[in-house]
C-alpha cells in the first residue's frame, strides 16, 4: 500500500507542477496532495504542522493566482477582456504548440492584447493594459511553479529520508 501511496503521490506531484502553467488544474493544491498521501504511508511519520503549513502555503497561493493577475491588469489599466484574453493565449500556446515553449510566453501576450483591443479603441492603452495582464499572469504562474517545485522537493527529500521504511526490499 506504501507504494501505491507513494507513487500516486509522486504523480501528483507532477500534475500539480504542470497545474502551474495550465488554468483548470490548481498546481500547489494538487502537489499539496501529493504531499499528503506521501504522509499517510506508514513508513513515513505524520507531521501534521508541516502538512498544516504547506496547506495554508498552498490555499495563499490559489488565492494569489486570482488577484495578482486582477492587480496587473488593473494597475495598467486594463479590463477583464485582457484577463479572458491572456487565459485564451495560453491555452492556444498549449493546443498548438507552434511556438514551443516561447509559444507559452507569446500566445497569453497577444491573447491578452487581442482582449484589451476588442474592448478598447485605443491601441496605446490597449497595449499598456495587455502588458500588465500579461505581468499579473506570468508572476502568479512564477508563484505556483515555484511552490509546487518545492513542494516537489520536500516529497524527494522525505521519500529519501525515509526509504527504508518505503522499500524494505531494496535493503
């Protein structure tokens, strides 16, 4: 069973990491996850203000995700039609990877441009609104791929910690 618990949970891991980038999945919740069932293992002792920190850690940051963007886009003045757009950027940059992962950075630019175009008549202001929602998007998804990586990290070094316990069939 500690095997199962530890590789769904290293899975979840990695889901929780490609969350990061993409907006339907939530990133740190999801390695939270991972973090958790890594706990549940017998092998491994519960730590429950660890699991505690990192689920607040994880919450603070989902919320994040939703207004830093919102304060970018806002603080340029922007609307919420650059936000829709920069959304609809990236998951063009996901469907048609034309660009690769330049295409990741580009496609939520011009979505967010695009957006602030079809509701603003002023490209200047357009262009200033798009930049800022394309700034809010880009440290909001800094913030979750760098909490899910360290989350990452914590799992690698808990596992490590404890492989005896984890395989007892390698020793």
């Amino acid at each position: 069973m500690d095997i199962a618990l530890l590789i769904l949970g290293f899975i979840l891991m990695l889901v929780g990491i490609l969350g990061s980038f993409l907006p339907v999945l939530p990133g740190p919740p999801i390695s939270w996850v991972g973090l958790l069932l890594l706990h549940l293992t017998k092998a491994v002792p519960q730590n429950w203000t660890f699991l505690g920190i990192t689920a607040v850690v994880a919450v603070v940051v989902l919320a994040l995700d939703y207004i830093i963007p919102a304060m970018g886009t806002k603080k340029f003045g922007g609307s919420r039609a650059g936000m829709v757009g920069t959304t609809i950027g990236l998951l063009v940059s996901l469907v048609f990877p034309v660009l690769g992962i330049f295409g990741i950075i580009v496609w939520p630019f011009v979505g967010a441009l695009v957006g602030e175009l079809i509701n603003k008549a002023d490209q200047k202001t357009a262009l200033k609104a798009a930049f800022g929602s394309f700034m809010g998007f880009l440290t909001g998804t800094f913030l979750k791929f760098l909490v899910a990586v360290v989350f990452l990290g914590f799992f690698i070094a808990k596992a490590w910690e404890y492989r005896a316990g984890l395989f007892p069939f390698l020793d």
